[in-house]
C-alpha cells in the first residue's frame, strides 16, 4: 500500500535563483532520459527542478526510470513525484545528473552548498557520465571564487581537521552553523560536521591531500570525474 503522497511533498527552501536558466537546462536533461535508465539524481535547486521535469517526461512517454538520489530532500521529491528510487547497493547508475557552485576552466567543481558532497560524489564516482547542470553564474576563474570548499568531518575530529587544513594552505575554515532552523553546527545526512574552508590555490592533488586527513569524510571538491557541463 502506498502513503499518501503529500506527506513526502518538499519546498525549496527560498527563492530560486537564476530560475530561467535552471529550468531550460532541467529541461535539457530530462529530454536524455530513455526508458529502463538507472539515473543517478543530484541535489540542489537545479536538480530540482530536473526532478520535476523529468516526472513529467515519465507520465507523457510512459518511462520506467530507477532513480538513485543523492540526499533526503531529492530522494522525497521522487517519492512524492511517483518516481522509484534505489540505492547504490541495489544497482548501478547507467548516467547521472547534478548541480554545482563553481566550475572552472579544467571542468574541476566545488559542490557541497546543500551538504549532500558525500552522496553526491559516491553517484558520480560509480556513474560512467554525470551531466553537470548549471547557469552562467557557476563559471568561475579560479575555485574558491565565490563558494568554499565544504569538507563534511567526524564530529569529535573537527578541532585538529581545522588544523591539518590550515597546514595544507587554507586560508580560512569555518565550521558551518545551521542558521535559523536550529542552533550549532550543521549535521549532514551522515551525522557530521562541515568546515567550509577557502584556498587562494588549488592544486590538482588537493583534493586527494584533504581526503586523507583524519576524521574527513569527503570534500566538495571534484577533480576528473567523468562528466559533461551541460548549460545554457
Ligand atoms: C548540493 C550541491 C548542489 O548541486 C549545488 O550547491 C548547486 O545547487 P543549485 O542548483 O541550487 O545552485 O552541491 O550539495
């Protein structure tokens, strides 16, 4: 039996920004979903929207897709659109689809701003193709332009992460504070901390450097993963 779908029914959160050009590229991609697909679905206000676009592609061609989604928030807008859903240890993405806050001329990205960097980047690691679903205002001269890089950390390992990172160069670290809807850190969907932390310089090895620190879950730092920048 199924629940009643409202009760799965999200809003974002705020105004979408750049909404236009979020949508046309929403668009874009549902217009690749093929019957029998295991899609690899990305958070943020662009996958969103690309969640809605394509529930709509799916009722007017009669589609059976599978979605993988990659946090709670995309995972209920499935739900609530009547898309299926599976996890990673079910099945393996056929091709995959995400936002991102800053891509730069090497097609490297900072994604995180939502916390689901973890999710997001074990679908794309396993995905043979991830589309990289983005307005004009992600393109960036260099990462670290506009947006930190979030690194998600065990929470009884976030004093001495803060310092491993400042040893590796950063110029600043802030651990993330939940705003209004709650006081004190951010807890991501894995139960951790995040620092968002900034670097005049990245380095093509960085990534890499921040992943073997102690108590580091992941970054949102992307460096050469298979993927196609799809804007408009
Ligand atoms: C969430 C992400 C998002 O993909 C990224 O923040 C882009 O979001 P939006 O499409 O809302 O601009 O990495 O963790």
């Amino acid at each position: 039996m199924k629940w009643n779908e409202k009760y799965s029914k999200t809003k974002w959160k705020c105004e979408i920004t750049h909404y236009d050009q979020k949508l046309a590229v929403a668009k874009k991609i549902a217009s690749l979903v093929k019957d029998g697909d295991v899609i690899g679905f990305g958070s943020g206000s662009t996958s969103l929207l690309a969640v809605r676009e394509i529930a709509r592609r799916i009722e007017e061609n009669h589609l059976s897709i599978t979605a993988l989604p990659t946090s709670n928030e995309i995972r209920m807008e499935c739900v609530s659109l009547g898309i299926p859903v599976a996890n990673l240890n079910d099945v393996r993405p056929d091709w995959g689809f995400d936002g991102a806050d800053e891509v730069d001329c090497h097609k490297w990205l900072i994604k995180g701003r939502g916390g689901a960097m973890f999710h997001e980047k074990l679908i794309m690691s396993n995905s043979p193709k991830t589309y990289i679903i983005v307005d004009q205002s992600k393109f960036v001269n260099h990462l670290c332009e506009k947006f930190p890089i979030p690194v998600e950390c065990v929470p009884s390992a976030y004093t001495s992460v803060m310092h491993q990172l400042y040893k590796l160069g950063a110029d600043t670290v802030e651990l993330r504070l939940s705003g209004k809807s709650k006081d004190g850190p951010v807890i991501t969907e894995n139960g951790n901390y995040i620092l968002d932390t900034t670097f005049h310089h990245v380095s093509n090895d960085l990534e890499q450097k921040i992943k073997q620190i102690i108590g580091v879950l992941e970054s949102g730092l992307f460096i050469g993963y298979n993927i196609e920048i799809m804007s408009i």
